[in-house]
C-alpha cells in the first residue's frame, strides 16, 4: 500500500506564491505582445483563484 502525501494548505499557499512570483517576472519583461499579456492576466487571475480556494480549505 502507497502511502500519498497531501499538501498542506501552506503548501499550497507556497506554491501560488511562487506561481505569482512567476507571473510578476514575466509581466516585468520587455515584451508586451497582446496575446502574451492576456495569457498572463488570465493565470494570475487563476491564481487568485486558487488561493481563495486553498484559504477556503476547498
């Protein structure tokens, strides 16, 4: 039997942080191709969804 490891809400807050962290570096990069900054709005905006769930215990 496996045992699986289930990530703790603070690991998951970790994990979107970095996901953030990610994000602000792209978007603090030289190029502003439209469709690549629609791309990023759309994962930060799925980041902040992720962390509301995570708080949530969801």
């Amino acid at each position: 039997m496996t045992t699986r490891y289930k990530p703790t809400t603070a690991d998951v807050v970790e994990a979107i942080g970095m996901r953030v962290l990610r994000i602000a570096e792209d978007m603090a990069s030289g190029s502003r191709h439209q469709g690549r900054s629609e791309r990023l709005i759309e994962q930060a905006e799925q980041a902040a969804i992720d962390l509301r769930a995570a708080v949530r215990g969801r």
